[in-house]
C-alpha cells in the first residue's frame, strides 16, 4: 500500500469509528426508550440489562453503517478539501477517483463483511435479545408496599401496611388476607408493628410481626351455614416467610422463538417463503372444489373447466321443476350468505399468506440492500465531501442527516407497497438504493470535474449579487 493510501486510510478510520459508535448509541438510545416502561423497577441487575443491550447493538450494527461511511467519508474528504490538500494531490497528477480508491476498497470489504454479519450473526443475536426480552417482560417488578394500599404481588397474599418507618423495615398497622389454602378457607392476620428483610440470598421475604391477632374463617361453605364463623388466634411475635421466587427471571427455551423471520439466516428465510408460496398456489387452486358442495341446485363441471374445455352447467331443474315458494326463496338467500361468507373468509386467508411471504422475502432481500447502501452512501459522501471543501462536525453532520432520513423515507414507502402487492419485492426494496445511486454517480461526475456546482461559497456569492442588482 503506498504512502498515500495509508495517509487516506488513516484520516478515514478515526472518524468513522467515532461516528459509528455515535450513531450507534443514538439508534440503541431510540429503540430501547420503546421499553423502558417494562424493564425499570424490576431489579435485574447490570448483567442482565448490559447483555441485553450488548445484542440489541448487534442488531442495530447493519443500520448504522451506512450512516457512519456516509458521515465519516463526508468529513474527510471536506477536510482535505478544506485545508486544501486534495487541491495538492490533484496537482502532482493524481485524479480524484484514484484518491477515493482506499476508502472506496474499504467500504466494499465492509459492505461484504456487514453481509455476512448481517446473514449469520444478526439472527442470532435477535434470537437472544428478544428471548431475553421476552423473558424480562413475564418478570414482576420488585416489591414496592405503598402506606395504606394493598399490595397483591406475593401468590395468594394481600398485604397492607398503613405505615412504614424509616429504611430500616420496621412497619406499623399491619394487614394480611392468606388465600393460600384455597376455597373458602382463609385467615386474617392483624397485627400492631412489624420488620421487614430478606434471608437466603434474597430468596424469602421475612415478615416478623408484634402484638396481633390471627382471624380464621371456620366456614365449611355449605348451604346451610347462616354466617361466618371466625376463631380468633393472639400473638405476642409471629414470624411469616415468603418465596420471592416468582420475582426472578426464568430464562425461556430459544427454540420457542425461531420461527420468526427476524431469527433466520436467507436460507431458512427462502425455506419459508417458498413453503408459504406454495400454500397460497394450493389454496387458489382448491378454491372450486371447496365452495362447490354450497350449490345444491346449479353445479359447475369442473373437471372439464380444469383442462380448459367450457365448464357445464347441470341442473336438478333439468329433471324436475321446483315449485317456486317463499321457503325456497329464503334458502336461496341463506346459500347466497354463506357463499359470500365462505369466499371473503376463503380469499382473506388466501391474502395473509401471501402477506406473510412477502414479509419473509422482504426480510430476505433487506439483507441485500442494507449492505449496499455502504458502498452507495460512500458514493455520495467522499465526493459531496471533496466539492463543499467543508469538514468537522457542521455542514457534514446536516448533509448526512438529510441523506439518511431520505434513504429511511424511501426504504420505508419501499418495504411498504413491496408488502401491500403495489410493487415487485425486490423492486420496493432496492427503490431507495436504485435513487440514490444515481445521485452518487452524480457528485462524483462533478467532483472529477472540478464543478464548483455545489460550493457553498459560489451560491453565497451568487445570492449577494443577486440582493445588489435588487437594490
């Protein structure tokens, strides 16, 4: 590699590592704020939340890549164009496309890797990250008795305490309802003041109580019985565990949640879709022969319908002519109503299937275009970049940001008429690829050119010619 690659390389990979880890954390903050409400207050611990962040950032990997080469190539080439070394490099002879070169090889091997990585880890990591999701969702939050309210998070318990004391446990006004014994079987628990810790771990739930009494209900529930009877039990200290276990977090099998299209490299996702498609052929197919039996009186020949001949029609009034009665009338119509029934229930479920294809070749075909927006974001950044002659963190963050959210619109409208039917699949989903690219072509022209098209300085001086001639 010559000395000049290197020096390209160099002023390349510094920002891009910081950009990518700052888009990084800007896309991880947005789609975990999504849950936050069903991760806080459950007391998981940093490992748990710090494994489930560490996949999610695996996830959103193949996302931010495409915005990082983008901004990255954008400050350095305005860099270089603005301390006036491309003007240099020019100069000896050497053209732009030869300058873009290094970082143009780079962001092909990184476009092929993020393939891979996007093929082969990305499914992987999904598969534990929203396992784990999924498990943290089904966990309880951690205890929290409010003063004067119920608390009805221990199984077969409801707790009220009307006064808490300090952080050391201590506890005053207490009371508890046992269900535990089930049926009509229940007991009461009342008691002046109490202290409250864990034991084993953080396992049980210790509850020791003071100066109560305990109320049995020692009704046997039958019909006969007029009213309640309570035996009365008192207490000087009384000691209650409680199994927290309920509270941890029960890891569940990852297999349970393979199936979805998010967990499935391209060969299982091509597996899928053509299962799917061939359903959906089956379905249509079979659609003749499953609403035949609801026509009693006018059959269609479908056999001669099948092998292109003209269907006949046959008819029991060939044979005999009904007497036409308000009964048959109203037959007629109910045949009528499940006919309709039958066909929009038969052609909805015909339609989500295909929908679930689509889903399933869009997942397929999105792993294709996310590694080629690198390249193509490249396209635009390092000759947008050596034209506006600008670098640092200003008018190449703004240009990044407009670029991003069009590629985002377009992937968007996209992936949607691709899923609606409007458009092909793959045509929706390389739209955005197949807009920008052009673009890309576009600035390269003018920055090989020499065009001063797009300088800033041209257009700040054009508009304050423009305010004299005005004035």
């Amino acid at each position: 590699m010559k000395k000049l690659d290197k020096l390209i390389i160099r002023a390349f990979i510094g920002p891009f590592i910081l950009t990518f880890a700052v888009v990084e954390f800007i896309l991880l903050t947005q789609y975990m704020l999504k849950y936050l409400d069903e991760l806080v207050g459950k007391d998981l611990g940093a490992s748990v939340f710090g494994e489930l962040l560490f996949y999610f950032s695996l996830n959103m990997a193949p996302v931010a890549l495409p915005l990082a080469v983008l901004l990255s190539s954008l400050m350095t080439y305005g860099t270089m164009g603005e301390h006036n070394e491309l003007t240099a490099i020019k100069t000896s002879g050497i053209p732009l496309p030869r300058i873009l070169r290094p970082v143009l090889l780079f962001a092909v091997i990184l476009g092929v890797s993020a393939f891979y990585f996007n093929n082969n880890i990305v499914p992987k990591a999904n598969l534990k990250a929203y396992s784990l999701l999924w498990d943290i969702r089904q966990t309880k939050p951690t205890m929290n008795f409010k003063e004067g309210a119920f608390y009805n998070g221990l199984p077969g318990y409801s707790i009220k305490i009307n006064e808490k004391l300090g952080d050391g446990g201590i506890v005053r006004d207490v009371m508890i309802y046992d269900h535990t014994q089930g049926g009509n079987s229940s007991r009461v628990i009342l008691a002046d003041s109490g202290k409250m810790y864990t034991e084993y771990g953080d396992s049980y739930l210790v509850l020791e109580l003071f100066d109560g009494n305990v109320y049995i209900n020692q009704n046997d529930g039958s019909i006969r019985s007029t009213g309640e009877q309570f035996m009365r039990q008192q207490f000087e200290e009384s000691k209650l565990m409680f199994s927290l276990s309920s509270f941890d977090l029960n890891r569940t099998r990852e297999e349970y949640f393979s199936d979805n299209k998010m967990m499935k490299n391209i060969s299982q996702l091509h597996v899928v879709t053509d299962s799917l498609q061939t359903q959906a052929a089956k379905e249509r197919t079979n659609y003749v022969s499953n609403v035949d039996p609801f026509y009693m009186y006018l059959r269609v020949d479908t056999t001669r319908a099948k092998f292109g001949g003209r269907p006949t029609v046959t008819s029991e009034m060939d044979r005999e002519l009904p007497a036409v009665s308000a009964t048959t009338m109203v037959m007629a119509k109910n045949k009528a109503r499940n006919i309709k029934s039958f066909t929009t229930s038969y052609i909805e479920r015909v339609n989500s299937t295909i929908r679930e294809s689509k889903n399933f070749e869009i997942e397929i075909w999105k792993k294709y275009t996310q590694s080629a927006s690198i390249i193509i974001m490249f396209l635009i950044g390092a000759p947008l970049g050596a034209i506006i002659k600008k670098g640092g963190l200003g008018v190449p963050v703004i240009i990044s940001i407009v670029f991003f959210i069009v590629m985002y619109v377009l992937s968007i409208l996209g992936e949607k008429w691709a899923r609606e039917g409007l458009i092909p699949v793959e045509a929706g989903m390389w739209m955005s690829n197949a807009i920008l690219l052009p673009i890309g072509i576009f600035f390269l022209y003018q920055a090989r050119n020499d065009s001063n098209l797009l300088e800033f300085d041209l257009w700040r001086k054009l508009m304050a010619r423009l305010r004299r001639n005005k004035i």
